[in-house]
C-alpha cells in the first residue's frame, strides 16, 4: 500500500518548481487556505437571511474543526510518520515541518468545515467550502509536506469530528440558544 501511496504523492508533487504559476497558487493555498475558510465561516455571522439556523451551523462548523485537530493531537501520539520529503519522495517547496506527517492538520480543519455545512443541509455553501478543501488538501500533497494517505486520513478526521458534532451539538437546546443569540 505504502508504495501506491508513495506513487500518487509523487505524482502530485512532480510538476512543483517546475511551473511559477502553479507553485505560486499551490503555496498561496497552502499558506492561507485555512485562515481564509475560517474567515469565510466568521463573517457569516451577521448573515441576515435564516439567522438562527446559519448561526448554529457556523457554531457546529468551529467545534467541527476544534474537535478534529484535537482527535489529530490524540493520532500523533500514536502514529509517527516521516514526511514525504524525508523519505525522498517529493521535493518540498516550504521549510520542513518539525511534526509528524500522518493526519495533515490543514485537510482535517477544512474538511471539518467543509462536513459541518454539507450535514447540516447548507449543500450551497458547503460544496464551495469542500472545493476550498480540496484545493488546501491537494496543495499540501503539490508542495511536498505530505503523503497522499496524510491529507485522506485528515479529511476522514474532519468529517468523523463533523458527525460527532451533528450528533452532540442539537439545534435549538438551551446551549445553542444562548451561543447564537450573541450579538
């Protein structure tokens, strides 16, 4: 399996270095792509059409993507992958990271956000967020910081947290009242 992995992130990152424009994208997403999708949940705060409602799916969106990069700091006590880079496998277009590779923090954040709206029925703005995902995962994998399984298995965290969320956090409970009637 190691080596089908190993093949497909190899794939993904041949073009990196070679092409000014798509590094330059790649590393912009990379670099910026989870700010700019919490940014985009954030400023959904003060929509105007159905409050109440996109209020609590912003708020299920932000414990979505806490709980996923918790449940990560659970997997890298366990897992101790090496990055692609170390292993010779991609050619890395940032600074090395001092972490472990497996799961990819960036695709467990946005995917969390990404789950939370598509579960919660915002299909909308959920599938502009999972294309945002996408591109922040793939860009992780172009630049060379981790393995194509790194950035899958940091997806399935961020979706595992969003299920966790839709079943624990209800819509319209004394708690959700009090978060989303703030300001």
């Amino acid at each position: 399996m190691y080596e089908l992995d190993a093949a497909v992130t190899h794939a993904i990152n041949a073009p990196a270095g070679a092409n000014p424009m798509l590094d330059f994208l790649m590393l912009w997403s990379s670099a910026i792509g989870v700010p700019v999708l919490v940014l985009a949940v954030a400023l959904q705060w003060w929509r105007r059409t159905d409050r109440q409602r996109t209020r609590h799916v912003l708020v299920a969106a932000g414990l979505s993507f806490l709980l996923g990069l918790a449940l990560n700091q659970v997997i890298l006590l366990f897992v101790h992958r090496l990055r692609p880079y170390d292993g010779g496998v991609t050619h890395l277009l940032i600074a090395p990271s001092a972490d472990y590779s497996f799961p990819s923090d960036h695709a467990t954040a946005t995917f969390a956000i990404a789950a939370a709206f598509l579960l919660h029925g915002m299909r909308r703005i959920g599938l502009w967020f999972l294309a945002g995902a996408i591109l922040v995962t793939v860009s992780r994998v172009y630049i060379g910081t981790h393995y194509m399984s790194d950035v899958l298995g940091g997806a399935l965290t961020g979706v595992a947290a969003a299920m966790l969320v839709l079943a624990v956090y209800r819509e319209g409970t004394r708690a959700d009242r009090l978060i989303t009637g703030i300001l």
